[in-house]
C-alpha cells in the first residue's frame, strides 16, 4: 500500500469507525473543521490525559491553567500576533488555488532531498558494505547539486521571509521553476502576506462592541497569568505552567485532514527559568519531549528534529519534532526558547510588573521561557495512522487492526458472552460493571464471535474476554489480545490484576 492509499484509508477508517467526522456534514461540512465520534473522543481523552500527566503530574515544579479563550485585545497586540501572525499566500491563476509561498519552497526543497536519498540509496546496493554515505553526498557531483539546491532554496526563503521582502520570495518560487502541483502552471501572482487569526465581536450594540480575536495559540493565557500562579503557588524558577485548549488559525491551506484545522486543541507548556540558563532547559526539553513521543513506542524511525532556519520574533532557538505522516515527514511539535519577549511585552502594554523574585540571586528579573507546544489533533493523526494496519491471517482472512498503544486505546476491553442465552449474558454483565469502574470497557453479543473480534480490532480494543460454558463450570474466561491474537484461559477474579499490567497508563509513565 503506498502512502496516498495509507491516508485515504486512515479518513476513511476514522469515519467508519466513529472516530472523526467532517463537521456538520449534513450541510456538506465545514472546510478545515471536524467532529470527534464516540471513539475518537476518547482516545483524544486519552492523548490528553496522557500528556497531563507526564507535564503535570510528574513534575513537582510544573502546574495546569485552564484560561478563557478570549482574552483582552490588548494581548494580541503585546504578543506581537496583530502585526505579524501573517503566512505569505500565493495564487495560480489558472487553477485559481492558493498556496502557502513558505511551504511550496519547502515542498520543493524537501523533493530534492528525496532524490538524494534515493540516488545514495542505490548506491549504497552498488558498493555494499564499505559504503559511506556521508561522503557520497558530498563528493557525487549529482547527489550534492540535490542537496545544495534544497539548502539554498531553504537559507534564501528564510533570508527574504525575516526580510519581509515579498518580492524575493515570488522570485525564488519563479526561479526555481516550482510550478502549482493541480494546473502545472508556472503563472503565479505576488506573494500577499495574510494574518490568521479570526476576529469576533464582544457586547450587544454595535457602537458599544469591541473587537475580539479567538486565540490562536494557548500560550498567551498562560504569560498573562504568569504572575497569578507563580505567587498563589508560590513557585520558584525554574517553573512550568501547563494548559490543554482550542485556538484557532484561518488557515490558508487546510486539504490534510486533522492535520490542519481551523479550529484545533494544543496541549502547551511555558518553562519560566533565570536570563541565561535558556538554551540549556531548551535542549533538555528537546530531550525530554521526544522521550515521551518514543515512550508510546512507535518506530523511532517516525521521527525526526527540524531545527528552525527563520527564528519566529520572538525566539532565539527553535526546533520542531516532525512526524512520519502518510503524506511525508511534517510538524508534529515545537520547542520554542521564547526569550523574554512574551512577558517584556506584556509588562510594557499593560504597565504591570512581571518580574520573579529571585531570593537565591537576590535581585528581580523577566524569566526566560522555554515553550513545548504540540498539537493534540496531530499527535491523533500520528497515532492513528501509524498504528493502522492490514494483515492477512493464516487462514487467508484478512483484518484491521489499529496497534494504539494499549494505555490509549479507546475501548480497553470488550466482554463478549458467547451465546446470547444459557445465563451467559448475565455473567458478561457482571464483569462488565467489575471492569468499568476503572476502565471504559463495552458489552457486546451481537454476531459471530469472529465478527465481533474483528470489530474491536478495527477500533484498537486490546482484549477481547470471551464468556463460555466453561464459564459456568469453572469460572474462568478466555482472554484474546489484540497484537498476538493468543488466547489464554485465566480466572474471572485474576482479569483485573491481568488488564492492568497491560493498560494502566503508569506502565507509559514509568518508561
Ligand atoms: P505549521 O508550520 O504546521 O503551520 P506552526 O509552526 O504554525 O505549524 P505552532 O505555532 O508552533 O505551529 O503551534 C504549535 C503546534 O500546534 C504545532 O506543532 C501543531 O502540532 C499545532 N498546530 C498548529 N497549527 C495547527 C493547525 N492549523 N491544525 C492543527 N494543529 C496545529
């Protein structure tokens, strides 16, 4: 399966199994919008709470804010997001589409890496083991030009991006030769810088009605809070305030599904350290945050640092945690060292000090801010897509299953009497209300017993318990597992002790 037929899959997947719906479809949907379906609440529950509990609950020096998605205009302003949250937009005008000028240079950029890649790939068949990649690339005289060019392109975007010099990014894309991937045509008009942050209406006359923005990023509610928690909480630096929430961005481009939305959830934490030591909680979030990606034990080979070119305003050291999507490798994360940009701003637009009392130092001063942000929408897509699979069984049948990690899985067990009558059902019941009160568990007895097994697969179930006529005798259940398909026989009373060893989300945070 190639990875186009991957992502079509994943969509139509999500949707068959109530994971996303495209928002209010009924009226044939909302551009860049979507719903989450019974399941897929759940598993963004479970994403959620799982990064809660890593940021939160595992460091004593980190704490949660749960702050208003509207916020005072004057926010926007200080945050630099009134002026400047604009993306560079160009048209076609035969296919009349519109692109981001940024990401089309990337997009070109990132294909010639994939030449490269591929011509040292077949290389690397040709000479065998004594094959140095490394120096391949830099003395093929082809597999260089390739690598060149997409480093120039990049450094000449990033030069004419910081210069806001429009003009030179229209040039590079007309230079380059990149063409619109729907007309193939090279006719493109100026490069537009547009802001995307929607705006809104607060009161009831129109005369008395202020302008409001949606949020479009979580962190903001965090800076202007800074000082409300850092003294109610009585927190020393180094400190972190953590929050989960939608914000929201009038994309330009929005074609990859949850990948882009226009509404969206972040999961976002601000680190408040002392001027100076930045860079060095910079790279030990880097770490950190990659480490929690790999504790859900995808393939490392899913991930990759990007680290920034163009430092956004407000940072002096950026890098993304990129993602293997079925559409190539993208932004699933970013580590930010913001400076003290956010909090200088806001002390000089609001007039209030925003300064931490450093007892140790015995002076006052603006922290520093090391940001991880990721979105909760992406981090749905990786999970989902990776853990999509089709396999054919030794009976030639064929299933899906989504391999999620046990702890995430949105249904974590399905209690399946096997027989509809014979007391079976009442037994079912029994362990059913056991299981739910810790974990959310489903009763089901419709069909064969196959065909229920395949259902739970296709949604990520891990274990399916069987209840038989053995049962009755002995009291035991058969317990099947979701990646091995084994089925074991063990003792009703032993199931719970059992199910947690696999799907507490403490066995997740110990790794
Ligand atoms: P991109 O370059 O892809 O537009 P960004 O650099 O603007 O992303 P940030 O401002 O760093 O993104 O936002 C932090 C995180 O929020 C991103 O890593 C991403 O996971 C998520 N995010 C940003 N924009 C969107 C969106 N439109 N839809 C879903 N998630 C998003």
């Amino acid at each position: 399966m190639n990875q186009d037929e991957l992502f079509k899959k994943v969509i139509s997947h999500a949707k068959e199994y109530g994971f996303v719906f495209p928002s209010s479809e009924i009226y044939d949907g909302l551009s860049a919008v979507y719903d989450y379906g019974q399941n897929g609440v759940e598993l963004k529950k479970n994403i959620r709470d799982y990064w809660w509990k890593s940021m939160v609950q595992m460091h004593e020096n980190i704490v949660g804010l749960d702050a208003a998605i509207f916020m005072h205009p004057k926010t926007w302003d200080a945050s630099g997001h009134t002026s400047a949250f604009n993306d560079p937009l160009i048209d076609n005008k035969d296919s009349k589409k519109r692109y981001r000028a940024d990401v089309l240079v990337e997009d070109y950029a990132e294909k010639l890496r994939l030449k490269a890649a591929k011509e040292i790939e077949k290389a690397a068949k040709r000479f065998g083991e004594t094959f140095d990649a490394k120096l391949y690339a830099e003395t093929n005289p082809r597999v260089k030009n390739y690598l060149d060019e997409a480093e120039e392109s990049v450094q000449r975007l990033a030069r004419s991006l910081n210069a806001e010099d429009l003009d030179d990014v229209k040039a590079l894309i007309e230079e380059k030769g990149i063409v619109c991937p729907l007309s193939g045509s090279k006719n493109w008009t100026e490069v537009r810088q547009f802001n995307l942050m929607f705006s809104t209406q607060m009161g009831s006359t129109a005369e008395g009605a202020s302008k409001l923005y949606l949020r479009p990023e979580t962190a903001q509610g965090i800076f202007v809070n800074f000082l409300n928690v850092q003294k109610t909480g009585r927190m020393k630096i180094p400190f972190g305030i953590a929050q989960t929430g939608k914000a929201f961005r009038n994309e330009i481009v929005a074609r990859q599904f949850i990948f882009r939305m226009r509404e969206f959830e972040q999961m976002e934490m601000q680190f408040f350290v002392r001027p100076g030591e930045e860079l060095k909680w910079y790279e030990y979030w880097k770490e950190k945050r990659l480490a929690w990606h790999k504790s859900l034990g995808i393939d490392e080979s899913y991930y990759r640092f990007h680290d920034h070119e163009k430092l956004a305003h407000y940072a002096n050291a950026a890098s993304d945690i990129e993602f293997n999507f079925p559409f190539g490798f993208k932004e699933l994360e970013g580590i930010h060292s913001r400076t003290d940009f956010d909090l200088k701003a806001h002390e000089e637009h609001s007039g209030k000090k925003l300064q931490f009392f450093d007892p140790d130092l015995g002076e006052s001063y603006i922290p520093y801010v090391v940001e991880t942000s990721i979105g909760l929408d992406r981090m749905f897509l990786a999970l989902f897509s990776s853990s999509y699979r089709e396999e054919i069984l030794e009976d030639g049948s064929e299933r899906i299953v989504l391999k999620l990690p046990m702890p995430l899985a949105p249904v974590k067990a399905a209690i399946l009497p096997l027989v509809k009558k014979d007391g079976l059902p009442e037994i079912s019941r029994e362990i059913l209300s056991e299981l739910q009160l810790e974990y959310s568990v489903q009763y089901d007895e419709k069909d064969a017993i196959g065909k229920r097994y395949r259902r739970h697969d296709a949604i990520g179930t891990p274990f399916c318990i069987t209840v038989d006529f053995q049962t009755k005798e002995d009291g035991t259940v058969t317990l099947r597992n979701r990646d091995t398909m084994q089925q074991e026989r063990i003792k009703r009373e032993d199931l719970a002790s059992e199910l947690a060893k696999h799907l507490n989300m403490s066995n997740l945070l110990k790794k």
